[in-house]
C-alpha cells in the first residue's frame, strides 16, 4: 500500500503544532510507501515562508525546516510529479459542486488518486471529499 501525504502531514511533521504527535506516529508506522508531491512540497515551501514573513520563524529556522525536509524526503519518501491530467482531475471534482474542497485539496486528492495511493491528511473535510470520490484515506 501506498500513503500519499498532503500539505497538512508534512507541515505537522515538520514544525512543531497541535498535529507533530501525531504525524510523527502516522510516518513512523505507515506504510512502506510514502509518495511526496512536488505540489505537496511547494505547500510546505509556502507555508514556511508565510512563517518567516509574520515573525512566526527566523530565517535560519526556516532553511532547517528546508534541509531537514529535502534529507527526509531523499530517505523515505517516493516523489511524484504533478501531471497536467491532476489539474483536469481537480477541476472536474469542482464543478460537481457538492464537495467541500478548494482548489489544493482537489488536487491532493487527484495526485492521490493517480498513483493509486490512500490519502494522509489532517484535513477532515477534504478527507470526507476524497471518500466521497472513491479514494481510501490512510489513517494520519
């Protein structure tokens, strides 16, 4: 089986909040793959750097985060690309326009389901989405 991680993991596992516990738990005992997205990536990248604007991190602290990041994901994590067909994927899960889910979330979950791979999230109202479109969630 294969886990695919969102944004929400991999902020949680990578700075210190209200979730690290528990992802930290969800990687140690998760399946053998773990898939990465470079859309996932940039999120964290994003999230981090918002950090560093509002004071919340310092610079060096954030090029940690980074590095500590970057050596994990060579170590224990399979990367996967964003495909053109993930966007199409998203798009049409919006327009069904009973989900719950914002253009991100729509996105995780099409990458997700391309690989074939249960979706990790913190998120219980994408996670109610990807259900709802088929996709198992791999319990965070």
């Amino acid at each position: 089986m294969q886990a695919y991680l969102d944004s929400s993991v991999l902020v949680s596992l990578f700075t210190n909040d209200t979730m690290t516990v528990r992802a930290e738990q969800f990687v140690s005992r998760a399946p053998p793959v773990l898939l990465v997205s470079d859309f996932a990536a940039a999120e964290l990248a994003s999230v981090i750097a918002r950090r560093v604007r509002t004071g919340e991190l310092t610079t060096t602290e954030a090029k940690n985060i980074f590095r500590r990041f970057d050596a994990w994901k060579r170590a224990r994590a399979q990367h996967i690309e964003t495909e053109s067909a993930d966007v199409t994927a998203a798009e049409a899960f919006l327009r069904q326009l009973n989900l719950t889910l914002f253009a991100p979330d729509a996105l995780h979950i099409a990458i997700a389901k391309r690989a074939g791979a249960a979706l990790a999230t913190f998120d219980t109202k994408m996670a109610v989405s990807a259900q709802n479109l088929g996709l198992d969630l791999a319990t965070a």
